[in-house]
C-alpha cells in the first residue's frame, strides 16, 4: 500500500474517531453532566433530617478554601469527570457551627482518612469541633492512620478509637528542603539572583547544598511555633503534660494505635463497625441504621435567613500563586480579583469586605496593583483580612493594605522581601548541544538579560537596582498599611523573614489571632451592622459548563491518572517561578510534617 494510501486511511480514520468522540459527547456525556452539575449549580435536593443524627465528617483528600461544586462520577471512581475530592473548610466550619445549636444533630462522627491540609486549616477546624463540644454535645472519631495533623483534630473528640493495628504518627515536625545547586552546577547552568533580605531564602534551593544559617533559624522557629501550638492543644484536651507530650514524640514512644493507647493518647482500639454499633446505642437503638448526614446534605437543610436589611458583608476568596490577568482555581490573578473587589465596592449592599487570602506570593507588581484597589477599597468601606495557611511575601504585600488583618497561629506569613532570577544557559548549551549564539544590537544593552551571553557587572548593577527598588516599595506599603513610627523596626522584622500567625501578632504584623468567622464579625463591627446582615461569597459556585471543560483539559489528567502525575506537579512547582522578573513569594511551599 503506497503512502498516499495509508495517509488517506488514516485520516478518514482519525476523522471518523473524532466524530464519533463529538456525537458521543454532545449527545450522551454533555447531557448528562450538564444535568448533573446544573443539580449541583442550585444546590440540590433539601434533605430532611432525622432526630438523633450524626454530623459525619469524612475527611479524606484536600482541604481547600471554598467547595467546589463539581461532585459527581458518571464513569465510576478513575472517571476524569470526577472531581478531585475536597472539601471546603469554610463549608466544614460552617456545618459545625449549625450542627452546635441543630436539635436534631445528636454529634459528630470525625472519621480521619488520608487529607491534605495546611496548619491553618487544621487550626480552624480544631477550634470549630472545640466550640461544638462546648455546647454539650459529643464528637467521636475514629482513625485508621494518623499523623500531628490528624491527631490534632482528633483529639478534640470525647473519645478516640482507632483500628487496633493502625498507625499514629507523633514524632515531632520536619521539613526538609531539595536544593538543586548540584544539579545546575553538572549541567553548567548558570544562576543569576538579585535579591534582598537575609532571610529571604526562596532562592537558596539553586544556589546552595543547604539551608543559610539564617534559613535555619527562621524555619527552626516556625517550626517550633507550629509544634507548640499542636502539642498545647493536644495536652489541654488529654489532660496531659505538654513535657509529656515531648518525652512521647523524641523517644518514638508511640508508632502504633496499641502503643497510643498504653501512652494516654487514644482511649481505645476498635474496628469501624464496632464504633458504629457503639454510636447506635445512644443515638438510634442497636438495630437500626445510623442516620449519618454529610456537611453538605446538612447544609441544604439549614435554613438561611435574609438579612431584613439587605446588608451584605462580602467574602472574597484569593487563593493560590499571584500573578497577572485573570484568576483561577489555584492561581490569584491581578485583574480579576481587582475585578471582584471593585465590584464588590460598587455594590451598594455591600457594606464591608473580608478578603481571605492563602498565598506564598507571586509577581511583585501583580502584588502591587491588588494593595492599590485594597488601599482604596478600604477608603470607601472597612476591609478585613483574614489569612489562611499562606499569606506570605506577595500575599502578604495585599494584605497591608487592609484596615485589620487576622491570622491562625499556625498561618505562615512576613517574607518581606524580593528576589529576580536569570539563567546564563551559554555553557550549556555550547559544551552539552553544541549551540552557539552571536547578536545583532543598536545599542549595547538591547538584549540586557539576555540567558545566551554573560552578564557584565553594569548589567548586573542595573537589575540589582532595580531589586532594590521594588523591596523599598514593599517596605513603603508595610510602613504605610502597618503603621510602623520607626522605619528601623519594620526594617527589623523584614529581611525576607517567614513568621508564624503567633509571631507575626507579637511584632505587629497582624491584628488578632482568629479566623475567618472572627474576621467576618469583625468587618461587621467595623460597618457597625450590628447581627443584622448576610455574607455573599466571592466567587459564587463557578459556571458548570466552564468547569466540565476545565475538567476535559489539565485537571483531567490529575484526576484520572491518580497521585503520580500530582507529584510529578509539585515537584515542577518549584522550578515554573524560576523566570526572569522580580517576585515576592516563597519558591515553594514550605511542607511542614
């Protein structure tokens, strides 16, 4: 068969496939998740709810700010129409709350599998379940594995079971950190930084074999606060010692759910069913079925009053890496947000605003232009901050332009400071593909940065200037928003420093320790609306037909081909910042277990 052939074959073939892809989606799998997701879109059906029914809180996969609406599986498990299971913290808190004052909700069923969740968020709903039993009611959980974060929550229950061959994890924290010197250095690559502040060590990953003496002692401390609070909290609700507690953790006393239970840390082992029939005997009778109802089943089955007034306190949700043009699910964009934010300005229901911030940073002037509408926002009506895991360098260069900023104890925030990376790929290139370059300029700076040819000392003069120059602006917004007498002490502070929620209060980075129901009241107050208004959130429930075709794109391929192409994401995540341009952020995000 000639090539003309067998080209004709193939094409009619791969055209006769795609029609065949579009008419089974346009006509069979659009449909039917167009459906589903308009269902979700208005929240579904009400669900009545039972006396003596349990808040069940499953907690398994990621934690996230807000929930995101697209929840359901038209091909089974692996289906790349699922979404990635998570869960909304804000979703959880506030299912908690209702369920505190709910006379039909008789507890809460905490059942713990694998999550992923930063400090903060964990923080925030350990404080949620503490308020909840404050009420009178009870919470149990149950774990098969647990690690410092799962313990945490966990130990907030009336009782902890575990299954009796299960794991708990309470050896202390860590964090370790990949540096890729070594690497650059074999494949004779160049890094070129401009940065400021000792401690800004987001560049150390390219351009040392370990942590600065000034990384260390700033990441020792966080670390230390993270694991005070956790071992303060733990210690208060066990009744135990908070030496105690560090004598179980240096010496690994505990690895097991039989060794928790000889050491205090857990009060039994059982299997799940077990827990189950234990629950039925003060809620429903030993033979009948449990009345488990989700967060988001009993959330459709609280009533929301509307504000007699109309008044509004608007949430708006920025979370992920900042940078230009429009947002995303995990990226903050300058123009949309300023978007939102100036809409929610002009709304004349609005009366104040609480803008959630999780995020390492991102482009300075991204950064910049986002303080700017938060400044001038807050001229016109009060605007709260409230932070979430992350409101670090870029993140936190917005939040300085709030009137009162709230963090978690365990919220990682500061990283006042700047850095600009440059590749020199010249050596690479010639020695390792035998490439070369040669220039045709007007003047002799037209290609200044340029990653083909060696960067002379003016060069290098002129960007460092120009670092210099964006850090004093940073330093401008801090002094400005913060309210610092002395430029000294902000300078103090700086440095490209990473403090804990904890820390960052003392030193005056922060307002209060809360979160973000605290900041919402807050913001209340500050518009002096008394308990007579509503909170609109910001983003609503995103477009269906716009998630199914983010779904059929980027996110697809995570959610079929499971947890090795997520890791093959965060590992990358630490190289995608390294770009010519100046950033306030932190180049990866600090893993703290």
């Amino acid at each position: 068969m000639n090539s003309f052939v067998k080209n004709f074959f193939s094409s009619a073939l791969g055209s006769l496939v795609g029609v065949f892809v579009a008419l089974f989606f346009a006509f069979i799998v659009l449909p039917l998740a167009f459906t589903a997701l308009l269902a979700g879109a208005k929240g579904g059906r009400t669900t009545d709810l039972k006396t003596n029914s349990i808040l069940h809180l499953k907690l398994r996969g990621q934690i996230v700010e807000k929930h995101r609406p697209l929840d359901f599986e038209i091909f089974g498990e692996r289906s790349i129409f699922t979404e990635d299971r998570t869960m909304g913290l804000y979703e959880l808190n506030k299912a908690i709350a209702h369920a505190k004052t709910d006379k039909k909700i008789a507890g809460i069923f905490l059942e713990i599998h694998d999550f992923d969740a930063g400090w903060a968020a964990v923080t925030s709903l350990r404080r949620s379940l503490d308020d909840f039993a404050k009420g009178g009611k009870w919470i149990q959980a149950y774990a098969d594995r647990l690690d410092e974060k799962g313990f945490l929550l966990a130990s907030a229950a009336n009782q902890i079971s575990m299954e009796p061959h299960g794991e708990l994890e309470f050896n202390g924290l860590e964090i370790t950190e990949a540096f890729l010197k070594g690497l650059l250095d074999k494949l004779d690559l160049e890094p070129r930084i401009f940065r400021v502040g000792k401690f800004k060590a987001a560049v150390e990953p390219i351009t040392r074999s370990d942590m600065s003496p000034e990384n260390k002692e700033q990441t020792q401390a966080l670390v230390g606060d993270l694991w005070q609070t956790t071992r303060d909290s733990v210690a208060k609700s066990l009744k135990l010692e908070g030496q105690r507690l560090d004598d179980i953790a240096a010496k690994l006393e505990v690895t097991s759910a039989e060794s928790a239970q000889k050491a205090g840390l857990i009060h039994k082992t059982a299997f799940i069913d077990e827990v189950e029939d234990k629950m039925k005997e003060f809620t429903v009778g030993k033979d009948k079925e449990l009345e488990l109802v989700s967060p988001g089943a009993f959330l459709r089955t609280v009533a929301e009053q509307s504000s007699k007034s109309g008044k509004k306190v608007a949430v708006i949700f920025a979370e992920g890496e900042i940078g230009k043009g429009e947002s995303g699910r995990d990226h903050i964009g300058s123009e949309g947000l300023r978007e939102e934010i100036i809409a929610a300005r002009e709304d004349e229901d609005v009366q104040a605003i609480v803008l959630r911030i999780n995020s390492p940073g991102g482009d300075a002037l991204a950064s910049d232009v986002l303080w700017r509408e938060v400044r001038m926002t807050d001229d016109e009506l009060p605007v709260v901050i409230s932070m979430g895991d992350y409101a670090a360098s870029g993140g936190y260069y917005i939040a300085a332009g709030g009137r009162y900023i709230f963090a978690e104890p365990t919220t990682i925030t500061g990283s006042i400071g700047v850095f600009g990376i440059m590749f020199g790929t010249e050596k690479f290139l010639k020695t390792r593909t035998g490439v070369n370059f040669d220039r045709v300029v007007t003047h002799p700076y037209a290609d200044i940065g340029a990653f083909t040819r060696p960067m002379s000392p003016f060069e290098s003069q002129k960007i460092q200037a120009e670092v210099d120059r964006v850090y004093k602006r940073f330093l401008d917004v801090v002094e400005e928003g913060r309210g610092y007498e002395k430029r000294k002490d902000l300078e103090t502070i700086a440095e490209g420093r990473v403090w804990s929620g904890l820390r960052a209060k003392e030193i005056g980075l922060v307002d209060e320790l809360g979160g973000l129901d605290q900041a919402i009241k807050k913001a209340a107050e500050f518009a002096e609306l008394g308990e007579d208004y509503e909170v609109e959130l910001v983003p609503g429930d995103e477009d269906p037909l716009r998630q199914l075709l983010e779904k059929m794109t980027g996110e697809a391929l995570i959610s079929y081909f499971g947890p090795s192409v997520e890791k093959v994401k965060e590992l990358t995540g630490a190289i995608e910042p390294l770009k010519s341009g100046v950033h306030a952020r932190l180049l990866k995000e600090m893993r703290i277990r």
